[in-house]
C-alpha cells in the first residue's frame, strides 16, 4: 500500500537538478491562488523584469514556459522554423543532437556542424558551412554543453549569425546564473534555459526570451507553429505587457512562486557575484581534484566552472563509487553520457549546491571512496589543496 513519500536528504552535485535553497522550498508551499488573479498578473510582470536581468536583455518576449528546459528548446525551433527551412546545428555533445531532432520535427532540414565530445564549436567550421548553405534561417549551439563541461563562444557565434542573416538559437540551460550569458551583447535571438540548474529552482519551468528579429520572424509565419502549446503568438496573449491577459493555460502557480523567489535571490546577489562564486568553488574543486591524482577532461579554457568532467582512474567502476557516493555520503555526482559513458564523471557547481562546504565534502567523500577501491590517487591532499585556493 502506498503511503506519504519522504525523500531522503541529498547533496546535489550531479549535472542537476541542483539543490533548491530553504527559501525557494518555502516560496513553493505559500497559498495557491488563480492564474489570472491580479496578484499573479502582478507577479508574472516581476517574473518578466527579473528574467530579463538574469539574461541580461531588454527583450519584451521574455517568459517562462510552464514546462522543462526541454519545452524551452522546442518552443525556440517550433516558433523559427517551418517545413522547408534549412537550420545550421552545431553539436559537441548530447544536446546539439536533440536540436537536430528539433529541426527535422519541423520539417526543416538540419545541416550539422560536428566538433569533437569535450571541445567548443569550431567557429571556422561554423564559417565554411555558411558559406556551403548560405540560404540557412537557424544557426543553432549550446553555449553551456551539460554532457561535457565545455562552453562555446555564444557571441561570435551570434555574430556569424546575423553576418549570414540567419537567426540564432541558443540553448543557456546549464549557464544563465553561473557564467556570462548576456542577451542583447551576443545579438542572440532565441535563448532558452532551465530552472533546475545555477537558478537552484525546482525543475519543471523554462526560461525564454526573443529578440525583436525573432518576433518579427515568428509574426511573419504562414505556416501555423507545429505545436499549439508552445504557439508564442498564443502565448504572448497571456503573458504579454500592457494587456487584458487572455487565457492560454493555467500556469504552474506555486512553481512560479518559486522561480520568482530564486531570481529574488540571484539579484540579491548579483549576476557578477554569482559567476564569480561559481568560478571560485570550481578553482578549489580542480585543484583538489589535481592534487588527488585525478585528471580534468576539458581544456581549462573551455570548462565550465559549474559543470565539471573528471576521468575515471583505470579499473575503476564508475557506478560502484557513485553508488557509494550516495548510499555513503547522500551525495549524487553524475555519470558521464555518449562518448564519456564509463569514462567520466560530471560534478556540478550550481546555483544553491555551489559553495566551499560541498566542495570539501565532495573531495573527502571521493577521496575516501576511490581509496577503499584501491585506486592509485594521493591521499590526503584534496582538501588541503582546495583549501589553500579559498585561503
């Protein structure tokens, strides 16, 4: 017989969902009131304003889909592209592949840009397909490549873009709060992100925002969007400025409340802030990891500070430690995807989950873990090393 569930207390580090702040989990159990009460109205209209800080634009479509970052992403190709476009797509891990099926469920066609697991898009490769495909509508990218650790140069990317007069789709899932992401700097038209990453929200709602070229493009439609629910011309009816809300769908109250509260705490902080805490917990977790004896995957100038790829030592089995991890320590680190199944782990910084006390345990509990395993690493190194970074 089923009965109440109670989940256990974990540590978050894996590549999300991230662990959710006391005062966001608070934020969610507040009274639920109707989707179009003029107290809610009032909140989606902060929601907007903070959204478009968090993504450093002026964009008046800026929203979030009542939905995963998944729903973000399609709602980014299904609004841009019409049966018989052509879409660029690059792909240097799991999601430039799931644009791919974007473009195609479209009815367009997808020419791909391929660049090896673990490194950025090849900016000239980008370049030299333009040149091949010159009528493409979309160039399509992940800025922050979740199975990899590794960022890709969104604004010269943006730019090759609109040097062609195609429009950009940009995929910020894992980077909106824990690096740069600036908007209307890169020219980026269609940006979609996630909550349950360095927003440290609960899963299940997706940042979006359109640039006015886009808007114009997605009004300009004379094919009807493939997808009635992620329609923005249905969309903008409810959430759009200035207007008598029409009803669209009943909004994920509570989750707004939430999402509401992390961006609260995101500006509290300052963006600048939190990319500079993120970078500086990801200097401590390298340096522990190094001393330990244990290898970085992506080249330092491309990782990503909150998502972080570590070779497995030779011999050892990859879901025994993160087994151990968990049923040992409640801490969750991710297993490695596609070309780094087996290989590698990913061990996540984000958001809420990002701070010197989930570093020190992380390093401790994987030094002590592989030391049990009899894994050749240095022993008592680790926190000594982070240490010294925060000192």
């Amino acid at each position: 017989m089923a009965s109440t569930f109670h989940p256990p207390q974990r540590t978050l580090m894996g590549p999300g969902p991230s662990d959710v702040s006391p005062q966001v989990l608070e934020a969610l159990g507040r009274p639920t009131i109707g989707h179009l009460d003029p107290q809610f109205v009032k909140l989606m209209d902060e929601i907007k304003e903070l959204l478009q800080y968090a993504f450093q634009t002026n964009n008046e479509l800026t929203i979030p889909v009542s939905a995963p970052g998944s729903a973000g992403m399609e709602a980014c190709f299904v609004n841009l592209l019409a049966p018989g476009d052509k879409a660029i797509v690059c792909q240097n891990g799991v999601f430039g592949g799931r644009m791919k099926e974007n473009v195609e469920r479209c009815g367009a066609t997808a020419v791909m840009v391929q660049d090896d697991w673990g490194k950025p898009v090849s900016i000239d490769k980008v370049r030299a397909v333009f040149a091949e495909h010159p009528d493409a509508k979309v160039l399509a990218f992940v800025h922050a490549e979740t199975s990899t650790g590794v960022e890709s140069d969104a604004k010269a990317l943006c730019q090759l873009a609109h040097d062609n007069n195609a429009l950009s789709i940009v995929d910020t899932v894992t980077s909106v709060a824990g690096i740069e992401v600036n908007v209307d700097a890169w020219g980026a038209d269609a940006v979609y992100s996630g909550t349950q990453k360095c927003l440290s929200c609960v899963p299940g709602i997706s940042p979006v925002t359109f640039s006015p070229r886009a808007v114009e493009a997605i009004n300009a439609r004379t094919h009807k969007v493939q997808s009635w629910f992620l329609d923005m011309q249905l969309i903008m009816g409810y959430w759009g400025a200035n207007t008598k809300r029409a009803y669209h769908h009943t909004a994920p109250v509570n989750a707004m409340y939430a999402l509401h509260e992390s961006l609260l705490i995101l500006q509290n902080e300052g963006l600048e802030n939190a990319w500079g805490r993120h970078q500086k917990n990801h200097q401590a977790l390298v340096a522990g990891i190094e001393a330990m004896g244990l290898t970085m995957v992506v080249d330092a100038d491309d990782r990503l500070p909150q998502l972080n790829l570590i070779a497995i030592p030779e011999g050892i089995d990859d879901a025994a430690v993160r087994n151990t991890l968990l049923s040992h320590y409640d801490l969750e680190i991710g297993a490695g995807l596609g070309d780094f199944a087996g290989k590698a782990w990913r061990i996540g910084l984000m958001g809420h989950a990002s701070n010197k006390k989930n570093v020190l345990l992380c390093l401790n509990a994987l030094e002590n873990t592989l030391g049990e395993m009899g894994a050749p690493i240095n022993k008592g190194r680790a926190v000594k090393a982070a240490n010294a970074v925060y000192a």
